[in-house]
C-alpha cells in the first residue's frame, strides 16, 4: 500500500474476506455490537484478527484523523490467545504494516498508517482492564464468558474523538456463556434497562461459508453425534458440546398451558437470591407421578419481603402438599429484617411463607432430574414445563458440566431454576407419597365425582341408584 487512494484496493486484496466475513464487516459499520457465531470452521478467528486494520486505519486514522487508537482482541485465557492468535501474527501480517511487540502482546501500526495498536488480551481477570480504554473490542468464543464479563468490558469500550466504539463476538454454542449470548444476540430478548438493543445484531455463520475448507473437515463433522452435529455443523443454539441435560428438546419438555385438575398435588420449590436471581417454581403431579412446572417466579434485586408477598400473590387460591428451599435460608448468618436477626426462612414465614429444607446432595438430584428429563420413541418425559416458564426453559438446558467435576453442573452458569426443580425432585422421592391411582381407580374416583356419591353410599351407586 503505497498511496492513500490505494487502501481500499488493498484492504479487499489483503483481508480476502469471503462472503459472510464481507457481510459481518459491514455489519460491523452499521451496528455497534455484533456477533458472528454458530458452527465450527467458517472463519470467525481470521475475520477478528484481520478486520482491526481496517477499523485503525480507515475508520480512525482516514475519517477520524486520530493516531494511537486502541483495539483490543480477548480471548478466555492466554493458552486459547496464543492458539488462535498469537502464533499467526508473525506470517499473516506484513512487517511493513506495523510490528509486533511480543513482550506487551501488541501490534502497532506504522505511523504513517496511524500507529493504531491491537491489543491481543485474556480474560482470566477482566478487573486488570479497569482503566483500560478501547475503540474496539473483540471476544473470541464469547460464550466462554459470563455475562458480567460482556458488562464490564462494555464499559472500557470508550475512547476520545471516537463516536461510535465497537463490540465484536464470535463464538460456538456452548460454554458458561451460551444463555445469555442467545438471549441477546439470537432470540433478542433484553433487559427492560437496555438502552441500545437496537445495535445488536446477530451473523450466522456455517462452515460452508469457507471455500478453503477440505472435504474431509465436512465429513468429520457429519460424523459427529447428533447433538454436537447440531451445533457444530448446524449451527443450532438449542444444543451444544458441554451441554449438562443433553437430553433436552423443547418439542418433548416444552407444553402449552393446561388446566390443572383439582385433585392433583401441587408444590414449590425455591432458589434464593438477591444479587442473583431467586427462582420459585410452581410444579403438580399427575396420577402417573409426571410432573409439571406450571408457573415460575424470577427476580432478582427483591428482598425476602417483596419476594413472599409475590410468592403469596401468585399461591392465592391453591393449596400445596409441601413447599421446599434450598437448605442454606435455614441457616443463621446474621441476617436480619425488620423484625430483628433471623434465617431467611423464619423470615418468609413471618410473611406467611413455609418452607422445609430441601436436600441439597447436588449430584444426586441431578441425577434423579436426569431421570425425569429422560424420554425416547416409547416414551415422554415425566418433567415437563409450561411454555409460559420462560426462564426455566431459558437455562435449564443451557446449565454445562463442572469442568473439574464432570457429574455436577457449573456453578458459574445460571442455574437458579435447575436448583429448584432439583430441590423438588428430591423432596418427591424422600419424603413418602402417595401411590399413583391405577387407571381403574381413577376412572372410579372420576365416576364419584361426577355422581356426587359418597363411598359409604356404594351399594345405591352399583345397583344404580341416584
């Protein structure tokens, strides 16, 4: 690149970027957060390595006039840096474009063409980027990521004479983060707060996007089992590797809305929290012993007070065998409300909900959820959701594997409404029931029902009487 005028023959000839890499760098114009993700393969690490330089050199220093801009490209931690970036600098990048500083992780530009810096990074600790300030931001496999990493880079996303800073991700389903990215970016439900949801805009991208691809790459992934063939070829977000209940499907654990018979015994279960959220799920039983969750409560940022006078709001009217809570509101840790020091739960009594202490063997309860979610062509699953649940449907199939503890659930996903429905589903199975009326009997107790008689009224009912 010799001449100013020449820059945009060079920037086509030098990104090579193919059709969807074209289409997410004009995204990239238009809105201020965009995310290019979906299956493996497609080219999403090339496009955020290359498509920096442009944003330097034409957006900054051509329009702008501004020398220095910072952008920065993350990753999870400097192993996944390294692997997909670092180590393809030294043979993508001409050294008359700029120079790599290896000590510092950076490329810098020529002054000539603005002496713009990519800052290559890890988000081991977001926290160490608190006074940093970036144009741009990059985040290789976003979904790696929870959400309070997005908001607290979102702030460093700043930098003078510069209007409009961008956020780019790229990513595969899967990982701590997948939920929220597919709220945002896929199924664009936000936040009441979110000022901007008109700048989020989502690219799908599929291997056959790359023409340099090898015919073998297609075949290793056509080979692949059918839920990671989903993610990873088809880039579908109901599915993913990591994925804890990889037995979900919304078609067999999602319902429509049905009214509930009166004889069937009904439950709650609560997950406690105020920064996060706290869950309360509403389940009844069937005379088979299925279960469903008819109606959910998620909030977060309440005290114990306004939760119970909501929880109690929505019980007008219904009566409940038992409801459970996670067994640590039991506990005194100093808490207090404005009746003085107490547990949680004496608190939500106080407020006229009780609740009992629900078993809190993790891997256990997981287990037995894994039970329930089970289902194949004989037979449906015996947990099913209400499709008004909408963020019990949201998470509980989003909730992955403890990366050191492969039989339990990651902690740091969002798994407030699996905790319930597992603190209910132990309860069932350890606290006695009722047996499940066999079908003769039902129908039986249906006949009384609709007659009006009375059991020690059954020799009129058998000889026909009124």
């Amino acid at each position: 690149m010799t001449q100013k005028t020449s820059w945009n023959d060079w920037w086509a000839k030098w990104s090579n970027f193919q059709p969807k890499q074209k289409e997410t760098e004009d995204a990239v114009d238009l809105y201020d957060y965009v995310f290019y993700g979906g299956s493996a393969g497609p080219g999403k690490s090339y496009f955020l390595r290359h498509y920096p330089i442009k944003f330097l050199i034409e957006n900054c220093w051509h329009k702008l006039g501004l020398r220095g801009v910072r952008a920065g490209l993350f990753c999870e931690n400097y192993p996944a840096l390294h692997d997909r970036h670092l180590s393809r600098i030294a043979y993508e990048f001409p050294t008359w474009l700029g120079s790599y500083r290896a000590q510092q992780h950076e490329l810098v530009l020529q002054d000539k063409y603005g002496g713009g810096i990519i800052a290559f990074r890890n988000l081991d600790d977001p926290s160490k980027y608190l006074s940093s300030e970036f144009a741009l931001i990059e985040v290789d496999e976003l979904t790696k990521n929870p959400r309070e990493t997005f908001d607290f880079l979102r702030l460093r996303k700043r930098w003078p004479g510069v209007e409009r800073t961008k956020f780019v991700g790229a990513s595969n389903p899967g990982g701590v983060g997948h939920d929220w990215v597919k709220q945002m970016w896929i199924e664009r439900v936000f936040p009441s707060e979110e000022s901007e949801r008109d700048q989020f805009h989502f690219i799908k991208a599929l291997p056959t996007d790359n023409r340099y691809l090898p015919e073998s790459y297609y075949n290793t992934l056509a080979s692949l089992p059918e839920k990671l063939r989903k993610a990873y070829r088809d880039g579908n977000w109901d599915v993913f590797e990591g994925q804890y209940f990889s037995e979900w499907d919304k078609d067999q654990h999602v319902i429509n809305p049905f009214v509930i018979p009166e004889d069937w015994k009904k439950f709650r279960a609560y997950d406690h929290g105020r920064e996060n959220p706290a869950c309360c799920q509403w389940f009844a039983v069937d005379y088979d012993g299925n279960a469903f969750c008819y109606r959910e409560l998620y909030v977060r940022g309440q005290n114990v007070d306004q939760i119970a006078k909501e929880l109690c709001r929505l019980s007008e009217g219904e009566t409940y065998d038992y409801s459970v809570a996670d067994p640590a509101i039991f506990a005194k840790t100093g808490f207090v409300d404005a009746h003085g020091g107490q547990t949680i739960a004496e608190s939500f009594a106080r407020s006229g909900v009780h609740f009992l202490p629900a078993s809190n063997r993790r891997v256990d309860g997981w287990a037995l959820m894994h039970q329930y979610l089970a289902w194949d062509v004989h037979k449906s699953p015996r947990l099913r959701y209400f499709k008004t649940c909408y963020n019990s449907i949201r998470t509980v199939p989003s909730l992955i594997h403890d990366e050191h503890r492969p039989e339990d659930v990651d902690t740091n996903g969002e798994d407030h409404a699996g905790d319930a429905t597992r603190y209910f589903l132990m309860s069932l199975h350890e606290r006695s029931t009722t047996r499940p009326l066999d079908p003769v009997e039902r129908k039986f107790q249906q006949m009384l029902r609709k007659t009006e008689v009375s059991p020690q009224n059954l020799n009129d009912f058998y000889l026909g009487g009124k």
